[in-house]
C-alpha cells in the first residue's frame, strides 16, 4: 500500500500526464490506431499495388511489389528500377510494364507451373486508363471481366479511388509532420529570442513577424507555384514560410514569463551562458503550449495542403492527393464516390488528430471549474 | 491609451510597405507575366495571320515581332523600367507616364484633341517642345525622351505626359483583364462577397455565443457532451469541403435535387417578383452560408463556453449567489458581460478569415465575389488587381488587429495597453 503510493509520488510529471492521457479512451485509441495506420502506409507497395508480390514464371522468381516498397522511400529510389516488361514475362505483345492482374489470369488458363501472387488489394494508386482493363467512372463495388472488384470505383482518368485514397494518406500525413517540425525549427529559437531578450529586439522583431503574418501567403504560393514545377519539398517550405509564426507567438509569451523566474536569475547569477539558460532550463518549462498545440498543427499543415491540391496548386500529379480527389469531385458532382472518398479519408483522419489533441490538453493542461449549484 | 493606438497605428506604416515590398517584387520577379503573355499571344497570332510573309524571316516557326513594337509594348506595360521604379509609380511616389506619342524631330504630331507639339533639340542635347499654333513652350507639360530600342542602337523619340498617381493617390490603376478601372471591378463583386460574408458572420456569432452559454451552463450534461462532439466534427472538417459534400449530397447530382449547384441566382431571376427575388437569393445562399458558418463555428463556440464557465467559478460569483441574488440575474447581468470581451476581441481576427475563406467557398460554389476575382487575377496575372488585392489583404489584416484591441480597450475598462 505505502509502496504503491510512494511510486505515485516519485513519478515525474511526464509519467503523470501520459497516465492522465492514458484514461481519456478516444484520444488515446486514435493515437494507437492512427499510429498503426501511419506505420502501414510505410508498407502501402506490398498492400495496395497493381504489381504482384510473386511471380514465378518458367522458374525464375522475381518481386515487384517489394521492389516498388524499396523505391518508395526517397533518395533510395534513384538506385531502384521498378520497370519489368510484359515480354520478359510471357506477356505477349507488351514491351512495356507488364500487366501482372492480366498475366495472373493468363497463367492460370495457361495451367503451367507459372504464378502470380497479388497484394491484398490489386490496384495502383497512379495506372490509369491507358492499361488494359481500366475504365473512368466505375462505380463503387463494381469490377472489370475476372478481377476483384473495386472498392470505391474510379475516376475520371480510370485510376483507382481506393488506392489513391491509401496512398493519399501517406502523403498528407507525412507532409503535415514534416511542416510541423520545420515550424518548431524555425519558431521556437525565434520566439525564445524573442521573449527572452525583449527590449530592442522583441520591438524589432515583433514589427517583422507582424510583416510577415501580413503577407497574403497564399496568393504567394500560387504565384510562385505557377511557374516553379512543385515539389513536396518546396511545397513544405513555402507553407512553413509563414506556419511558425503561431509557434514564435507561444514561445515568446512563455520564456517571456519563465525569464523572470528566480531559477532564471540563478542561473544568470552563477554565470550560465544566455544560449544554455534559453535551451537547457527555460525551454522545458516552456513546452506544455507548443506540445498541446502539435496535433493542431497537424490538422493545419494537412488541411493547408489539401486546400493547395484543391486549387491545383499542390503536388504536382499524378501525385495520389485528397485536395485533387476532392477537385475532380467538384468538376463530377454526380460521380458522389470522388468526392465522398476522399472527404471519409480527410475527414477520419482529422478527427482523430484532433481527439489526440483535446486527450494531450486535457493532460498537459488541466482546467477545473469549480461551479455554485 | 489614445497613445497606444496612435503608436499601433505607426507600426502599421513600416508593415504595410513591407508587405507590399515583397509582394511586388515576388510578383514581378515571377516570369510568364502580362507583357510575356502578350508577346507569346502576338507570336502565335501573327504566325497563323500573315503565313507566308513571315514564314521566311523565322526559322522556327513563330513568327518576328519588329523590336519597336516589342518596346512599345513593353512600355505600355511599364516593363522598360527596373522594380524599384514601377514599385515607387505604383505607389504614386515617382512620375507615371501618360499619353506616349512617338514623334519626328521637328515635325508636327497630332497629340489629341486638335493640339499639335514640335519638338526641337537644344544645343545642349535636351528638347524643347512647341505647340505648332501658338508657338508657346509646352516642356513643363510634355516631356521629350530619345530612348534605344534594342541592340541594333535604333532609337524612338517620344513625347509623352507625367503625373504622379498611385496607390497613395487613390490609382489603382486599370485592370489588363478586363479593362476597366480595378476600383470599379471590385467595387461591383464586393455587394455579392459581403451579401454572405455578414450573414454568415453574424449568424455565426449567433449561433456560437447562445450554443456556448447553454454548454456553459450545462457544463457535463448530455447535451454538451453531444454539441462537443458536432463541435470537434466541424473543427475536422473544412468549410469549403464541407460545401462540397453539401452540393454533392442535396445538389441533385446524385442524390436529393434540393439546393442549387451554385451561383447566386437562378437564369430566370430578372423575371421574378420581389418577393420571389428574395426566395431565390435565399435558396442560393443556404449551401454557401453553411460552409462559411462552419469554419469559426468551433473556436467561437467553445470560447465562449470556456469564457463563460471561467468566470463563473470566480469569486464575484460567488459572493452574488451568496447575497441572494437571482440566478438569471447573475448568469446574464454579471458573469455575462465579462465573458463575451474574448468574444468581442476576436471580430477583428474573424473579419480576416471571412476574406480568405470565401476565396474557397466562391470557388467551390461558383459565386462571383471577391474571393473568385482575385484567385482569377492571379492565374491570369492581372497585376493591378493582383496588387489591389495585396493593399486590401495587408488593410484589413493590420486593421483587424488595431480593431480587436480597440473593442476591447472600449468594452472592458480594466484592459490599460502601454
């Protein structure tokens, strides 16, 4: 008993809160579960693919799917060839990309020692009408001669929606996360200057944050994407162009209130250097706002680039992006699955950030009210 | 206090030029614009009109543009000047140049209006112009430039007019678009902008402020708990996609015929009766005015509701039940009035996002507002408004602010800014 609560007492704060996070059941199950999700994404080329996983053709094996898991990271895709032709396997007539749902069936007609094994789900996020098989606008459930059936039909190029769906969360997901930390970068030494130096340079600087939430940032981005092909990068940067601010906001205000504190000015009286007292002692007092406001930097950084997508401003295509979905939903309002699927997506996946950040303020920042009656 | 805004005020000057510093240079930096888009659309045209002629004297196919005409047009869109200059005509710091002829030296040129100028050249190499009738000396009105054209050392004399207009003077030019005055062109969209921007506005506020109390009041009941949860749902959505679902739900595409697809007004409406007038406008907005509800719809309401419940725990409440106080009268009169200052502090921050936000729900919903003119703009490269747009986004984000602090210095008499 005496020992339980002596381990309740030694607890750091840190353990206390993640035990509170811990008992508020929705935020912490869409953590599990949207954290489950991301780490699959990962794995999206051997689960959502039109290449096959195995091919056993006259012997000889190869794995295409796996290939493409490999080239789907960055900087290694250089060094990969996804590209495998038809003729090499059998498929004749097609010195392109071999189509392996079609060379499944032929093998089996065939009744050869030769075999195909697809992904779980045997649709590409980017093959278009241009392959055999694919039309525009198949609805939802419905399927083309002798293959699986297609979950969320397609759209206007013949490309899977599903698939384009799957993949669409990778990229949101990994591009909100990159912005955000690239916010954090930029606005916390900022802030923390800010605050913590004050006098001329929280003046000066405050003058130039106020310049800069001014500028009317997206007309910039448009301009500058509409002659600068986009990239993912380039897009992250010219969103976190003005995405720190918010950050530098809480953190000026933050060290602004630490630096008065005696442990601050102990620190200055023993001569610790003004970068080790910004970093080492006042920054990890100064965490609870910028660590409450993550998940709701997030939502922002995702919702911003399915705006830009939108607009036709984003990730250059055929990039698989819910902004785009949405935007061939809009200019086919009555194919009501492009505009639902990625909607499901967008919306399900918002909403569970969003239940993790009201789990995280409830934790880290507790209000009680008390009320008379 | 009269200091502080005069000061805020101040700071807003340096913000503002900033601001329209790096937005005109981004943007006239940026290639492919108006002049670029004339010269292709000249070679293009010229190609396909003369043919032949032409044909020879290019080799790949698009045809020449005599270099006079390349300057003349360059001119025309005031690209013969480096940025800092267009930057300070436009702001109505340095001479703008109208009325542009070309001339011979000592030659009559008819400049408009029956007038006749002669321009002869000094011994010191400067020009003087004449008018042709009455012999008077015209150099303070007309300005002379002898200017090369191009590589080849051909040179143009011109005479031409200077005044000094820009923004500072109220020009803000003319649009290359459309061809009319920019004021006038957002002169007639802003009615249209503003027609749901205020309804949704203050049907927001409505809406928000009487859901907060209740949720406040209510704190832990069923029914907050229900509202928290449409609460957290519309935060996860944003307001332009959910106009989009709306149209595909209750647009008649697929599924119920209720509202219409967009626009502002069905094709019959000159025809119809006042009252029907009213109706239709109506059955247009209900799908616009929902998307832009939605988008403040969540911050507002629980500000209020933590606002609300922050003050009711205070001690001033406290010591009202204990005298006896009704309760309706303490909720209302007492904990009321200090709860709706964050509320009232935010208009100015929510007068920002009705401009932005309406750029996405105009174009979802294909209304031809404000927002849709200046996305327009800026795929066609519409400068002028461009720029019209950049003055009117940086007024009303800098004004937003002085606003909000303004109302609150104004509603709540503790607030003291220094």
């Amino acid at each position: 008993m005496s020992q339980t609560s002596q381990k309740s007492g030694s607890q750091s704060i840190g353990q206390r809160r993640w035990k509170k996070f811990k008992t508020i059941k929705r935020g912490y199950y869409s953590l599990i579960l949207l954290t489950i999700l991301y780490g699959l994404s990962f794995l999206l080329p051997i689960l959502v693919n039109d290449k096959a996983l195995i091919v056993r053709y006259n012997g000889q094996y190869s794995f295409p799917a796996f290939t493409s898991l490999v080239a789907s990271f960055p900087l290694v895709d250089q060094f990969v060839s996804v590209f495998q032709s038809g003729e090499s396997l059998g498929q004749t007539g097609n010195p392109g990309q071999a189509r392996y749902r079609d060379l499944q069936q032929q093998y089996e007609q065939e009744n050869s020692d030769n075999f195909v094994v697809m992904p779980l789900y045997p649709y590409g996020p980017i093959e278009d009408i241009t392959t055999d098989g694919n039309t525009a606008f198949m609805e939802p459930w419905s399927a083309s001669d002798g293959e699986g059936s297609r979950i969320m039909g397609t759209d206007e190029n013949g490309r899977d929606v599903f698939a384009r769906m799957a993949y669409g969360f990778k990229v949101s997901i990994s591009f909100a996360l990159i912005l955000v930390f690239l916010e954090y970068l930029i606005g916390i030494p900022i802030g923390g200057l800010l605050g913590f130096k004050s006098g001329w340079y929280d003046l000066i600087g405050q003058r130039f944050i106020e310049m800069w939430s001014t500028l009317p940032i997206l007309f910039l981005i448009i301009i500058v994407v509409s002659f600068i092909q986009p990239s993912f990068i380039l897009l992250v940067l010219l969103l976190a162009l003005t995405a720190w601010i918010p950050i530098t906001t809480y953190i000026r205000a933050e060290f602004y209130r630490e630096k008065s504190k005696d442990y601050v000015a102990a620190a200055i009286s023993i001569g610790v250097p003004t970068w080790k007292i910004m970093f080492k002692h006042i920054l990890p007092n100064s965490l609870v706002p910028i660590i409450t406001n993550f998940p709701f930097a997030v939502v922002a950084g995702i919702t911003s680039l399915v705006a830009l997508d939108f607009l036709g401003f984003g990730l250059p295509p055929p990039t698989p992006s819910w902004g785009q979905m949405l935007s061939s939903g809009l200019q086919n309002l009555t194919k009501w699955w492009l505009v639902f699927s990625p909607m499901f997506a967008l919306f399900a996946t918002l909403i569970m950030i969003v239940f993790i950040g009201e789990a995280i303020r409830e934790a880290f920042d507790p209000k009680t009210f008390s009320r008379l009656r | 206090m009269l200091q502080y805004f005069i000061r805020r005020l101040l700071f807003a000057v340096p913000t503002f030029f900033g601001c329209t510093i790096i937005v005109f240079f981004i943007v006239n930096l940026a290639p492919g614009g108006p002049y670029e888009q004339q010269v292709q659309a000249l070679k293009a045209g010229s190609g396909f009109g003369i043919g032949s002629e032409s044909s020879a004297a290019s080799k790949d196919g698009a045809a020449t543009i005599p270099p006079t005409a390349l300057a003349e047009l360059k001119r025309y869109y005031g690209f013969d000047k480096p940025v800092y200059v267009r930057y300070l005509i436009w702001l109505g710091l340095w001479p703008r140049e109208t009325d542009s002829y070309n001339v011979k030296l000592g030659e009559p040129r008819n400049v408009g209006q029956g007038q006749y100028v002669i321009v002869e050249r000094n011994a010191n190499g400067s020009y003087s112009i004449i008018d042709k009738d009455s012999k008077q000396s015209l150099t303070g009105v007309w300005t002379a430039e002898n200017s090369v054209l191009d590589s080849t050392g051909i040179t143009q004399l011109r005479v031409f007019k200077t005044e000094y207009a820009g923004i500072l003077t109220g020009h803000f030019g003319n649009s290359y678009e459309y061809r009319e005055p920019v004021i006038d062109l957002i002169a007639s969209r802003i009615p249209i902008s503003l027609q749901f921007g205020v309804i949704g506005l203050v049907l927001s506020y409505v809406i928000c402020v009487y859901l907060g109390i209740q949720k406040a009041l209510r704190h832990g009941s069923t029914f907050d708990l229900i509202s928290s949860s449409s609460i957290l749902i519309s935060y996860s959505i944003p307001g332009w996609a959910l106009g989009l679902l709306l149209l595909v739900l209750l647009g008649g595409g697929s599924f119920f015929d209720v509202f219409p697809l967009g626009g502002l007004q069905s094709r019959e409406y000159e025809t119809l009766s006042l009252g029907e007038k009213i109706l239709d406008r109506a059955h247009h907005f209900v799908l616009p005015v929902i998307a832009s509800t939605i988008q403040s719809f969540a911050t507002l309401t629980l500000l209020m509701k933590n606002s609300l419940l922050e003050n009711l725990s205070q001690d001033y409440i406290r010591t009202a039940f204990a005298k006896g106080l009704k309760e309706k009268r303490i909720i209302w009169l007492h904990a009321m009035r200090n709860s709706v200052i964050p509320i009232a502090a935010n208009i100015g921050h929510i007068i920002g996002i009705a401009f932005v936000g309406s750029f996405f729900i105009e174009t979802t919903f294909n209304i031809e507002g404000i927002g849709k003119l200046s996305y327009y703009a800026i795929l066609s490269r519409d400068y002028t408004v461009v720029f019209a747009f950049t003055v009117i986004g940086v007024m009303v984000n800098l004004f937003g602010a002085i606003i909000s602090d303004f109302v609150l210095a104004m509603i709540d008499p503790r607030i003291r800014f220094r």
